[in-house]
C-alpha cells in the first residue's frame, strides 16, 4: 500500500472531524446555550459600548473598538467554560490546535482567490469603478478593519456556532441537522442580541431605542439569505480535514468580510481609503457568488484530501 502524503489526515484521525456519540437531549441543550451566550455576548458589548461612548462622548471608531474586544473577552471565555464544565469535553474537538499556520493559511487563500475571481472580472467588465486611492488611509483601514473583524465577529462567532453549536449537534444528532439547525440559527442571533442591547443600554441610563432582530439597513430576506450561504460555507470550511479545521472557518470568515468591506468601500464608521463607483448596481450581487463559490472550493478541498488519505 502507498503511503500517505503528511498533507493528507483521514478524518477519523481527526477528532474534530469523528463524531464522538452524546446523547440527544444534552446536545441539543448544549446547542441551544451556546447560541444564547453568543447572542448574550454580542448584545453586552454592543449595549456597554454604546452607554459608555454617550458618557464619555467617543466617538463612533473607539465605541466599534471597545465593542470588538469586549465581544471576545465575553464570548470565547464563556464558550471555553462551557465546553470544559457543561460538556467535559477537550477544546481539540472544537476543531482547534496549536498547529495555526496551515488551516489559517487556508482559509485566508480560499477568501481572497475567490474574491479575486469575482471582483476583478466584474471591475474589467465595467461594473465597479476605483476613482481616487489614498494608500495611507487604505492600509488604516485594513488594520483597524482587521483587528475588528477579528475580535468581533470572526472568532467569537466561529468558536460559539461552527465550533460549540455545530459539534454538539453533530454528536448527538448528526452531520445533516447540525449543519442545517446552526446554519439557520445563524441569521436569527438578533432575536437574542436587540432585549440584551436594550437592557443594557437603558440600565446604564442611555436610550435603549427599539428592539431590533436584524441590523439596521438591511432588508431581511437579502440578509438572512446572505447569512444563510455563508454559514453553509462556513461549515464546509468546518469540515476540511486538516488539524484545527475551525481555525480555517475563522480565517475565511475574516477574509469574505474584509474583500466585501473594501469593496463598499468602508463602514459606517470607517472608509476604506478609496472611492468605488458602482456603475452596474445590481453588481452588488456578487457578494453572494463569492460566498457560493467558496463554498464550492472548500468541498473540492475536502473531497481531494479524503480521496488522498485514502
């Protein structure tokens, strides 16, 4: 028999990627208060951050800052406890390990080429334009985007949904439901995040506002389709039989957000340093294409290194 190249790793010498048998109703449990804390989380740090920078005046960039490292320093320490206490259970399983380079390395690779493969034929074809670039304010904006991203959405949500949620549900109930119940609690954390936010907010003696389920400025439909994609693309990043397969997740999570930002050309609260002219409106679309075709390479990815694991 052949032997096998040191890239290729058979699932079942994964145990990320072994289902490890629970019972159903403690993994459904588990599930269900993970979701919770991930919303818990988000909707503390955006309530603290928002009371605090109408005390003290901040301005909008030190309130998304504080709000991106207040969301980690909640989230992933809770969701490391409940892995350790509620489940007993090691954090290996999560699809974590010290060996970062390679699956984040991954990841990254995977978001950008994608992203390249979409925009840019959509920039020769015309659709989007680039009228003015200041490189000092571009490479701000990437960092400070960066760190962000990072600390506010990519890690914490990827630890708490693809890596808590989705392997409890996969040991108790299996790939298929696992797959299809995160993936849909995904779109819906705002059900959880809006009565947290407002809580907080008016607690610390701020105007709590309305309860919002979905982020203001979107349509619900456009984003709970988008979520929906992107989660399922997400578990395929899961899903990739390399040690620490979460870390690949977190990596394109960062990355697929960071190519859509630069090209909206910033945030609300950040530009991104150049001028986008969208001359075809509906190119706003390719969003999505870039999220589906990910999730075709990450398959691909995976079924070409089961096949040479053998």
């Amino acid at each position: 028999m052949p032997a096998r190249t040191p890239t290729a790793v058979t699932p079942s010498q994964l145990p990320d990627q072994t289902r490890q048998p629970i019972p159903r109703g403690h993994a459904l449990r588990a599930a269900v208060l993970g979701w919770v804390f991930l919303g818990i989380g988000l909707g503390t740090a955006i309530g603290v951050a928002e009371a605090l920078g109408r005390a003290f005046g901040w301005g909008r960039l030190t309130e998304v800052l504080l709000q991106a490292v207040l969301m980690t320093a909640v989230v992933v320490p809770g969701i490391v406890l409940l892995r350790r206490r509620l489940d007993h259970r090691s954090l290996k399983g999560l699809g974590l390990s010290r060996s970062a380079a390679r699956p984040l390395a991954l990841g990254v690779a995977v978001g950008a080429l994608t992203g390249l493969l979409v925009w840019v034929p959509a920039g020769q074809a015309g659709w989007i334009r680039v009228e003015e670039l200041d490189v000092a304010a571009f490479l701000g904006f990437l960092l400070l985007n960066g760190v962000v991203l990072a600390l506010y959405e990519a890690l914490p949500e990827e630890l708490a949904l693809r890596g808590y949620v989705w392997t409890n549900l996969r040991d108790g109930w299996g790939l298929a439901v696992a797959t299809l119940v995160t993936t849909a609690l995904f779109p819906f954390v705002g059900v959880v995040v809006g009565p947290v936010r407002w809580a907080i907010t008016t607690v610390l003696g701020g105007d709590g506002g309305g309860i919002e389920v979905f982020p203001a400025g979107n349509d619900p439909v456009v984003y709970i389709v988008q979520l929906v994609l992107f989660g399922l693309a997400l578990v395929a990043a899961r899903r990739i039989p390399v040690p620490g397969a979460l870390l690949v997740a977190v990596a394109f999570h960062w990355t697929q957000l960071t190519v859509t930002r630069t090209i909206l050309g910033g945030t609300g609260w950040l530009e991104s340093g150049w001028t986008i002219t969208w001359v075809e409106p509906d190119a706003i679309a390719l969003v999505l294409v870039h999220i589906i075709l990910a999730g075709v390479v990450f398959i691909a990815v995976r079924r070409r290194l089961q096949r040479r694991a053998g």
